[in-house]
C-alpha cells in the first residue's frame, strides 16, 4: 500500500510539471492565433480596389503601435514557479553543450598528444619501410656490377664475410626465415652499430692491441697479421641492418672539423667569458624549466673556455687520423680536398677572421655569389658575406663506411648485420660472477645472446630503448634531414672547380669553366639557415648538385619532400627551378639538447660499490679494463669527423692507456640530459624549429623582429 502511494503521488506530481511546462507552449499557440484572426479582419482586398488598399496602407502605418511587431513573451501568463522552472531548463541545456563541447575538446586534444607523442611515433615509424635511395647506394651498386638489380633487397657486398643468406632473406628478418647468426658465446668488447662511430671504434681498438703506443693509423703489419686472428675473437660488431644503411651512409659528406656548435657559442657560455651576461639559449632555458618542476635533479660542472678549446683542437687531430686512415687503408671513397664555403643570410663583418690559425678567410656577398656561381638578378642578396674554410674537404659517406668496415675486417674483427640487440643484461658483481661469464648478456632480436665485458652503444637516432639503456634512450631527438641529386648538369652545373682559388687570389684567369684541373675541386656548400641548406658536386663530369636541406622531427611524403627541395634550391639558384631530382633520399640524425655528442661510460650498469662514487671523475681510471657500458652518438649530423674521435677516445679508455682519457671531458662537462622534453620531445623540437625557421624567413623579407636565444 506504501508503494502504491508512493507511485500515485510521483505521478501526479509528473502530471504537473507536465502541464506547467505546457501552458507556455498552450498560451503561445492561442496568441498567435488571436493575431491571424485580427490581421485577417483588417487585411483589405487589394484586388478589389488598389487605392483603398494603399489607404488602407498608410493607416495601418500610423497606428502600427496596435499592433505588436513581435508576440509578447509566452512567459507571461505563467505563474513565477513556471517561469523559475523554464529559465532552469534552459540554463541546464545550455550548460550542458558547454560541457559536452569542452570534453570534446579535451579527448581531441589528448588523441592528438598522444598521436605526437614519441612513444607512438617511434612505433609507427618501425612499422614503415625504410627504403635507401640515395644516389651513394646506387653509384655502389653500379660500381660492383649489381645496378639491375634492387639496391634495397640485397645487402652491400665486401661489407663483411660473416653472413651468408640469399637476397629473400636479407629483406625480412632473418629469423622469420629460419637463418639465424651463429654468435660467439662470449666476447670481450661487443660494438652495437656499425655506422661510422662503431667502426672507427673497432679500429682503433684493434690497432691499440697490437701497440698501445699508436693513436694514429696503424694497418697489421706482418707480424700482427699472425696474431690478428686471436685477437679478433675480442672485438665482434653487431650492426640491426646493413652496414652503411644509416646515417653515416647517407650524409653529405662533408669532412669539417669540430661540432654542430660553434666554438664562439661555447667560448660566450663558458664559466670565464668575457662576455658577462650568458645570453640565454634554448638549452639553458629548458635547463631551467626542468628544474622548476623537478624534472631535472642532475648537477654538472660548468665547463671553461680552456675545455672547449681542447675538445675542439682534438676534432683537427681527428681529421688528420681520419686521412691517414683513407691513404694507410686504400680506401676508395672520393676523398677530395675542396675546402668550404658557408653563405650568411644575416650580416658578417669582411676581412680575415679573427682566429687566422685555421686559414679562415672571411668573404662578402660578391665573393660569396661568385664561388656558389649564384646569377645575378633575383635573390642576389640573399647572402651578406660568407666564410670560406680550406681545412675541409668532401667524401662519399657509403664508400667511406664500406672500406672502414674492410680495414676492421683486416685485423679479423667479425661483423654481423642483421642482429637487433633488443636487451642488455647486467650480471652480478665481479666478486660474485663465475669464472669465464661475462659482466653483460646482450639479446639479438633472433633471440641469440653474446656474454661479453665491454658493451659501446654505437647506434642512431631511434635504435635505443629503455632495456638497452634509461640513460640514453631519452636524451636525444631524431630529426629528419632530406637530400636530392639533381639530373646531370653538365657545363650548366654552377660549383666550378678552381673557381675558389680564382676569386680568393684575384685572378683573371677564371672562365665560366672554372679553371684547370691542377686547382682545387668545387667547395662543398651550406648557410647559416637554421634548418642549413647544404650542396656539392658529385666530382664527376656529369656535373650533378647534390642538394640538402630540411629539419623535421616527423616524417612527412616524399613527394612534399621534393616539393620543399625544389623551392629551397630554386631560392638559391633560380635558373635552377625548373631541374629534375633523379634520387630522393633521407634519414633521422641524433640531436642531443645542447646538440653535443654523446660520448663516455654508462655508470648505471657499473658495480653498487662504484655508483657511490660516480660523481667523482678519477674512479673511472682504475676499473676502465673490468669492464662497463660506453657510448659514442648524438652526433647532430656532423660527425664524419668526430666519429673519428670518439673511436679513438673509447678505445683508450677500454685498453686503460694512461695519459689518453680525454673522453672524461664530454663524460663530466656534456653528459646525456636526464630530461629533454619526453615524451613530447618530437612536438617540441618541432615547434621550436618552426619558430625559428619563420624568424629565418621573415627577417629574409626584411621584417624587423626581436632576436630569439641562440639554438645551441
């Protein structure tokens, strides 16, 4: 009975309600209806009489106020809890779509984080193709009689001897395929990667083996041709696919001396400048960000003028290891000692550089447009002035890994593409380890494993993740770079050679053909763009350019690649536009915050008794031979050079050869970030680029801006 009461007064209180709500609407109805009838009584026939009609008109004009222009609000005949109730239904309606709108917005907002974020984007790049089609692969494949067949379903031949699978296997994963690597059990040095850093590496270990008294080119002599063999069971390299695929196979080729940074950038952030200000820079104010919220616990020495200087003359003693190397070696990669030139978008002070040791020799616009063989007319002043430098030179990147991985195999160093190592494993203490196990256990993606001591992460951009190491697989952002070669040009190709030494020297010598063959080939190119465009000649007399550009932290289509290509090219030489690219090629480079390579010992994967101390510098000296985790990468895209030296550098820590330890230096002054924007580093790295890629194209058009904080 309480129930059925109960249900009998909520009926009848919906059967108010009900009929509350419906008054407005009832009362609304009979309205309007009362002001149809009304206006059909007044409403004369025109028809009938057409003057009555516009008396009828104008009366109806003068008395308009009788009429009301608008029905008065159907609110009216209600009473004050109606209208209460009215106006709360339509402020909850309204309410309500605010609410749906803003949730909207934030699941579209988060699906787009998401989308961006690096986790899922390192996934859906591993999910795609990543097809070479540089014109260096081709000219390899054509140079060793494989041009009919497809550069990107075989490997490289004379890359290695190990691996001997047929070409269906080669363009899968080899263990889909039942081959699998016959891996040695243990090593002492295992080398993950087998770009330039890895093999420079090797080398340099294998030739310190033999005599640890040599830190320069040092092909086996006889003697340790004998003794190779039982060496080379210490060094193994384990490449995820083929050597050269990477970005060292890949790049310009420009052989230059020190870092993606300028020297004066370090020098004016140095502890001791001069310059007492410190202007702020991107990576100080993302320094400081993490700090704030306390993403960002680590505490590292500022280094001095006196530091930077020294890294920098070590990347001149690299480059001159890095010649004997190619001569000692015979290795065929092109080599030719053209010089650079680098044209400025923004103004330059003319004359000789301030620091003349290096034999910089500063240019203007004039002399600048005349070595790039830049025409006059449009875009002329695209560049203020300029710097030529004579200490660089150009090489075929692929050549030059190929032949460093035959002048490793020459001391019997084993190499094996196609073996992903997926986890590193850390053992017990070496108090605790049983005789003849390694300190660390490496898993190839075919599951194989390799014990070993010494472990150098020598991989790209992309290739690390947290199994493999925490400290690493966050502390950089893959940036995509693109370049293009161009349909053979012939006598149309601008870069002339001799035509440097002509301009430089003021000689009237020098002919729309460049001069003689006995000067110095065409330079190799760039500017200052922060997203730098950079080209050269092939060196052949087809006359190709060979013509880079771009800086993206995602992938984008080939074809608007080409399309970006042909407009920044076409900037520089507009009698260039209409040209065709014959090959269209990419890859991701390794940018670190403060775009300094990665060079030094993993101190997380050390022994508990010597974490304790891992802040202090000297403890490395004594257990460096014990074993341990090191890394060489982060190199922004200049590092055919100071691959050179990171090699030699580890491998005088691993051998413990004294009064050579200068890694301590990037070890204790530039060591990896512990937080560089993850895992959004990829939409910040862009947003960053884009903002100062529009000041670059603003300040083109002559628009007065603010200047930003130095990139790096």
């Amino acid at each position: 009975d309480d129930a059925m009461a109960m249900a009998s007064l909520f009926l009848l209180s919906a059967r108010r309600s009900f009929r509350r709500r419906m008054v407005p609407c009832q009362n609304a109805t009979r309205h309007r209806h009362r002001h149809r009838q009304s206006r059909a009584e007044h409403q004369p026939s025109l028809l009938a009489s057409p003057s009555r009609g516009l008396q009828h008109m104008a009366s109806a004009r003068s008395s308009q106020s009788s009429f009301p222009t608008t029905p008065p609000s159907p609110l009216q005949p209600c009473s004050r809890f109606a209208i209460r109730r009215y106006l709360s239904v339509g402020a909850g309606s309204s309410s309500s779509k605010s609410t749906t709108l803003a949730l909207k917005g934030a699941f579209g907002m988060f699906l787009f984080l998401l989308t961006v974020s690096d986790p899922v984007i390192s996934v859906l790049e591993s999910l795609g193709k990543d097809d070479n089609e540089s014109y260096w692969l081709d000219q390899h494949m054509s140079q060793n009689n494989e041009g009919e067949e497809d550069a990107n379903e075989i490997r490289l031949r004379n890359t290695h001897k190990h691996f001997n699978l047929n070409n269906n296997d080669l363009c899968a994963d080899a263990g889909d395929h039942g081959s699998v690597h016959q891996l040695p059990d243990y090593s002492r040095i295992v080398i993950v990667g087998g770009g330039m850093a890895g093999l420079h590496t090797a080398l340099a270990i294998a030739e310190r083996m033999s005599n640890p008294s040599i830190q320069d080119a040092n092909p086996p002599s006889k003697t340790a041709q004998k003794q190779k063999h039982h060496r080379a069971r210490e060094i193994v390299v384990l490449d995820a696919s083929r050597i050269g695929n990477g970005a060292s196979g890949r790049a310009k080729g420009l052989v230059v001396p020190g870092f993606q940074v300028p020297l004066e950038n370090l020098q004016e952030t140095a502890v001791d400048s001069d310059d007492n200000s410190h202007g702020w820079t991107v990576p100080t104010l993302v320094e400081l960000v993490s700090k704030v919220f306390g993403l960002n616990k680590s505490q590292k020495p500022q280094y001095t003028k006196a530091v930077v200087e020294e890294i920098y003359d070590l990347t001149y003693e690299a480059i001159d290891r890095l010649r004997n190397i190619v001569k000692m070696y015979s290795i065929d990669c092109d080599w030719v000692e053209s010089g650079a030139i680098e044209g400025s978008i923004r103004p330059m002070d003319e004359g000789v550089d301030d620091d003349d040791d290096d034999g910089c020799q500063m240019l203007t616009s004039t002399q600048v447009n005349q070595i790039m063989g830049r025409p006059s007319g449009k875009n002329e002043n695209l560049y203020k002035g300029g710097e030529y430098d004579p200490s660089c030179a150009g090489v075929n990147p692929l050549a030059l890994t190929v032949g460093l991985a035959n002048a490793v195999e020459q001391w019997g160093v084993k190499i094996y593409e196609y073996a992903k190592v997926v986890k590193l494993e850390n053992h017990a203490s070496s108090d605790e380890r049983q005789s003849g196990q390694g300190k660390y256990t490496i898993v190839t993606n075919q599951g194989q494993t390799v014990q070993c001591d010494h472990i150098i992460l020598c991989t790209g951009a992309g290739s690390l993740s947290n199994s493999i190491s925490q400290r690493l697989s966050n502390s950089f952002v893959p940036v995509y770079t693109w370049m293009a070669a161009t349909e053979p040009l012939h006598q149309n190709c601008p870069l002339k050679n001799g035509i440097a030494d002509a301009i430089l020297s003021g000689s009237s010598d020098a002919d729309n053909n460049g001069l003689s063959k006995q000067h110095r080939p065409a330079p190799m190119c760039g500017d200052d763009h922060v997203s730098l465009n950079y080209w050269r000649n092939n060196n052949k007399d087809e006359g190709r350019l060979l013509f880079g550009s771009l800086a993206d932290t995602f992938y984008f289509p080939k074809w608007l690649i080409s399309w970006r290509l042909h407009n920044a090219l076409a900037e520089i030489y507009p009698n260039l536009q209409n040209v065709k690219f014959d090959h269209v090629w990419g890859g991701k480079l390794a940018f670190t915050l403060n775009s300094m390579p990665l060079i030094g010992r993993d101190v997380d994967y050390d022994d508990i008794r010597n974490k304790a101390n891992e802040d202090d510098m000297e403890i490395t000296k004594g257990v460096t031979t014990e074993g341990g985790v090191w890394y060489a990468t982060g190199f922004a895209g200049h590092g055919i050079v100071p691959t050179a030296l990171a090699g030699s550098m580890l491998a005088n820590a691993i051998l413990g050869i004294p009064d050579h330890q200068q890694w301590q230096l990037f070890q204790t002054y530039f060591p990896p970030p512990s937080w560089s924007g993850h895992p959004f580093s990829r939409l910040g790295a862009g947003m960053v680029l884009f903002t100062y890629n529009s000041w670059d194209w603003l300040g083109k058009k002559g628009v007065p801006l603010p200047p930003l904080p130095k990139l790096w």
